[in-house]
C-alpha cells in the first residue's frame, strides 16, 4: 500500500462488525487481512457473485463486473461484488450474496 492511500471503515450492517479498507485495497481483500469474517468469499475476480453486497452510504470506485452477476439495475441500486469495489470514503454494506454450496478441502 502507498504512503498516499486513504483508508476508510468498512462496516456490514448485519452484525455492526467494521474493518479498515485502504483505498486501493478491494473492500473483499480487507477483510480477509482483517481476518474477520461477514462477506462470502469466492473467486474473488469479480466471476462468482458469492461476495454481492448493496452500498448503504459512502462513496467508492469499482472495476469490471460480471454481468451475469451484476447487472446495470444492480449497479445503479449500488449492488456490487466485493472484490471490486475500492472504498473512497466510510462505507456501510448489507450482504446479498451467499455461497452456493460448501466447499471441502
């Protein structure tokens, strides 16, 4: 991380658990160096949707999305993955996404 990043609190409205996000950390990546837990993990490359959240306040950036997985109407209702977005300000996220079957390994 740069000297210059900014870091923001990520909370998730669920439990009221928060973590801090640099901004040019994904809000998904700082949560698991927080080793806390609250978002499903997937793939996180932006493919699976296991990680979807709605941004209930702040400001943030995102990168490509799957579209099979978020559309434009999500967008626009700020639906996003949590592996793409990077947090600008303080951020508030509700959890949508949930992992599809356990994973054994």
């Amino acid at each position: 991380m740069s000297e210059s990043a900014g870091y923001h609190r990520v909370t998730i409205a669920e439990t009221g658990e928060s973590f801090q996000c640099s901004d040019t950390e994904s809000a998904l990546s700082a949560l698991a160096r927080s080793g806390k837990r609250g978002i499903p993990v997937g793939c996180r490359g932006g493919g699976c949707g296991v990680c979807k959240v709605a941004i209930l306040s702040g400001d943030f950036r995102k990168r490509a999305m799957s579209r099979s997985h978020i559309t434009e109407e999500d967008e626009a209702r700020h639906h996003v993955l949590a592996c793409c977005i990077y947090p600008q300000s303080d951020i508030q996220v509700h959890v949508i996404g949930k992992l599809q079957k356990a994973i054994h390994r």
